[in-house]
C-alpha cells in the first residue's frame, strides 16, 4: 500500500518586492514528504530554506503555486484556518526553544494543548507522558532556567509531540547547543523517527542534515537535489555529525 502523502508543494514560489526589485525566496519548488520520513531541508542563508520552513508551518502562504497539508490547500485558507491547522497538524522544534520561564516543565509541554482545547485532565497526562519520552518524568516540576540547554530543547521536542502532530518541523534545533549536546538532540529526533513520526529538519549544516533519511537541497530558490542522504551527491561539505550520532 503506497504511503500517504502529508506535504506537497506544486509549483510554490514566494515573492518579495523590496522597493524596485523583486526578490524570489523560493523559485516553483517541487516536492514531496510522505507519512514516516525523516527529511532534511538544507541550504545556505538566502537558499529559500526558512521561506520553505514558514510555508510548511503556515506560517506564511505561497505566492504562487499550491501547498497542500494532508490534501488540504493553505494556501485557501485565512489566519484563524492557519492557526486552527498549525495547532492540530504541526509540533514545532525552534532553536531558541521558545519555554515560557515562569511555568515549569508539565506547564510548558500543556501550553499547546490549551491552546488546541484538550481538556485539563487529558492534557496533562499527554504533557506528563512526553516529558518521560524525553527522559525528563523527574523534572516536571523545574523552571526551564533550571536546566541545561539540552534539557531545555528535550522539554521543546515533548511539547511537540505532546499534539500527536502530523509533522514535527525542526528549524535548526541544535543551533545554540555545543555539538555534544546537539548529537544527543538529534539522537533523539532520530528515534522520534523511528516510532513513526513525521520529521522535517531545517538547516544550513550539511553534516546535521545527514542524520535524516533524505535530503532536499536549495540553492537560490532551486532545488537541486532531492534524493537519500546515501548519494554522493546529497552534499558539497563533509558529514560531520553522522557516525557519532549513530553510535
């Protein structure tokens, strides 16, 4: 049975007019992710990756073309329908991230589910059983400001996937972690992986981009590669994160 296709991106182009000129983030990209990979979307500053990111999230729309979110086209859709779809569909991996620092752990992993109307009871089961997940059960009641960055990031990947979202968006999650840390971070998205989830990971750096499955490449707008991580094609720099991580 072929795999359920969860983004695709028909032709998308988004435009930027800076005074006289007219700037194309992304140049009618074409692609797909289907239900389980591990993808990675890397490219430089200005490749059209972060472009790429926030139309995924719905954080912004195409200016031409279609993205379609499990069949559904955002680019139809106005902001309440954005944030409805953003709240159901998608758990966000940020790198700064992004703990609110007067709530402890359980509070922090809920503030999704809130926001998605789950009722207390359940929210908080679902908030404490990602906080285990993530190795963090016997720090529910700490302050972000009473962990390491690590931690901090652990406590981001269980807010996301406290929703049980389509998609975990992972938008350069190692970037303000030392590199040992940042492998035990990607470990982790790596066996988020592998209990079925969806994961999408933004970044510039090729060797972090080769602990996925597949990669697309950008370049100006472009892609110009879109295959396994396997090929030699995928990258122009070294792999340097992929044999520690997979020990």
């Amino acid at each position: 049975m072929a795999q359920e296709t969860i983004i695709e991106f028909r032709d998308v182009s988004k435009v930027y007019h800076m005074g006289d000129s007219i700037i194309r983030a992304a140049d009618h990209v074409n692609f797909t992710v289907k239900k389980g990979e591990f993808v990675a979307i890397v490219g430089q500053s200005g490749s059209g990756k972060s472009t790429c990111m926030n139309i995924i999230g719905c954080l912004d729309v195409p200016s031409e073309g279609e993205y379609l979110l499990q069949g559904k086209n955002v680019g139809e859709m106005d902001r309440d329908e954005l944030a409805e779809i953003r709240n159901e569909m998608l758990g966000f991996i940020f790198q700064q991230y992004n703990l609110l620092p007067k709530l402890n752990l359980l509070e922090n992993v809920e503030v999704p589910l809130m926001y998605a109307g789950v009722p207390k009871e359940e929210r908080r089961e679902r908030a404490a059983a990602a906080l285990e997940k993530v190795g963090l059960g016997n720090k529910m009641k700490h302050l972000p400001t009473q962990l390491s960055g690590g931690q901090q990031q652990r406590v981001s990947i269980a807010r996301a996937l406290a929703g049980s979202p389509s998609v975990i968006l992972a938008d350069e999650p190692t970037g303000a972690l030392d590199s040992r840390t940042g492998r035990e971070v990607l470990r982790m998205l790596q066996q988020v992986h592998r209990e079925g989830n969806t994961v999408v990971l933004i970044t510039h750096d090729n060797g972090i981009a080769a602990t996925a499955q597949r990669v697309i490449r950008l370049d100006d707008g472009h892609i110009v590669y879109d295959g396994p991580v396997t090929d030699p094609n995928a990258f122009v720099q070294p792999k340097i994160y992929t044999e520690e991580v997979a020990q």
